[in-house]
C-alpha cells in the first residue's frame, strides 16, 4: 500500500504549505499520510479535513544521545498534548539559540549574514535549522547551493557549525508516550552507533522506521530483523521536504502486512 508517514513542510525545514503538502499526496495516490514536522506541530492548526485521505498526527523530535543525533518520530497523539508541546518548544528554544550561534560563527569567517535573514527564509514562528541558515547563505552570495552551504559552512569543523544541546531521545519517548502517542525511532540506517535502538526500546521506544529512502536492502533486512528480535513495529516515510531534493515525491510503497502492526497502534 502507498503511505508515508515522514514528510515537512513550511512550519520547519520543508518549502511545501500544509495545504500544498496534503495536495501532493493526493496526487500521488498516498492513502495513508503524516506530517512529521521538526519540533512543531504548527503545520495542523487551521488544516482543513482531508476526505479519502487518511491523516495521522506526526511530529520529529530532535535529540542527541552519546554523540548521535537521533530522531524521534511520534504518532497518533492527541493535537492539544500539553506535556508534548511543552518538550517541542524548550526544543525550538534551543534551534533558534543554535542559529543565532551558526551566524555568530559565520560573521566571525566574513559572512555578512545576520538572524534576520535566517528568518526570512522560514514562515512566521517555524523552528529554525541548519537549512535556514543555507538558504540565507545561497541568497547572500555566499555559497552556489544548498549542498555547497552545507559543505562549506555547516558542518563540523566549519565556521557555522553549532552542535545541538537538544534534549535526549528518552525523554522524547516518553513525552510521547505519556501524551498517547506512539514513539518510532527515524531512519535508523544514519545512526552512528546503532547498538543504541536496544537502549531506547528498553526506555519505551515502540517502533523503528525500516523502510526509508536512503536504507539500501540489506539496511531493511537488517532493521526488520532487530524490530522482530525487540518487539518494534515497523512504519516508513519518504522524509520529504522539496521536489528539488526528493525527486521521488511523496509516498512509500509498503506491504500491508509490514504496516498494519504501526497502523493498529497508531489508530
């Protein structure tokens, strides 16, 4: 079956409106769909219902665990939870102060760029990251590309490279599990040290996203295989975030089979 449970949009670091977003997976013939927006959940306020297409609520959490940045997805969690989104702005807190550190860093290697046009290149409260910052590199002339900002600036070792003093996956499990949601480890295949799903299934994580773009065959076998040995469900999404860098769109073809245990959870 055709869903996709990681997809951004605007309210973070995506270039696609909700609205725009939903239209796409429609397109595309998706029946099954989440926006999993980076430490916000501002793309479902005011989205109208979507008849004939199932919708999930998504969030990305992001955290950092002994020198791993590790993704928590959660799912199917009540929109109001008071206890998650107390989590995902101490989170946006710290992204914004984390630009602001990215910008410091690049004025100081002649960059001319300042939090303002950071800002200008994310919707009106939208958590900021690494790509903002990329953006404004591009538009000031700094950098040919995204991937040259990146490249050149943003990772470590470069001038506008900040590391993240987010909060931990398990703390992120459990807000939200203790909000009703379902929590599910994001793409696990870009994990440095991968013996750290045994920790977290042990702190309550309840699923691992198997089927992702980047995981070759023997990442999917490998991952199904540890979400058998620990009890995981196993879902999938195509993180997509812009036409330009997922040419593939939206959706991920998965058997029913595989996705109905998340599906059962999550419903």
């Amino acid at each position: 079956m055709l869903v996709d449970f990681h997809s951004h949009t605007s309210e973070s670091d995506g270039t696609l409106s909700p609205a725009e977003l939903v239209a796409a997976m429609r397109a595309r013939g998706v029946s099954i769909f989440s926006i999993s927006d980076h430490d916000t959940l501002g793309a479902y306020d005011g989205l109208p219902e979507t008849p004939g297409l199932r919708r999930v609520s998504g969030v990305e959490i992001n955290t950092n665990y002994r020198g791993n940045e590790v993704h928590i997805l959660g799912y199917g969690f009540p929109l109001g939870a008071s206890e998650l989104r107390s989590v995902l702005e101490a989170n946006r807190r710290e992204r914004n102060a984390r630009a602001r550190r990215m910008v410091a860093g690049l004025q100081a290697a002649g960059c001319a760029i300042d939090i303002d046009d950071v800002k200008a290149g994310a919707t009106d409260d939208a958590p900021l990251g690494r790509p903002h910052v990329a953006k404004a590199l591009v538009r000031g002339g700094f950098a040919r590309d995204i991937d040259a900002a990146f490249r050149n600036y943003l990772v470590p070792g470069k001038p506008g490279y900040a590391p993240f003093a987010h909060i931990t996956p398990q703390a992120a499990i459990a807000a939200i599990a203790g909000s009703g949601g379902v929590p599910v480890l994001a793409h696990p295949g870009r994990l440095k040290d991968v013996e750290i799903i045994d920790e977290l299934s042990a702190a309550g994580l309840a699923g691992l996203e198997v089927f992702y773009p980047t995981h070759q065959p023997g990442q999917v076998a490998q991952f199904r295989a540890t979400a058998e040995r620990l009890g995981l469900v196993m879902s999938g999404g195509s993180d997509f975030h812009d036409p330009r860098w997922n040419v593939r769109g939206v959706g991920m073809e998965i058997e029913r089979r595989d996705i109905e245990p998340f599906l059962e959870l999550v419903s």
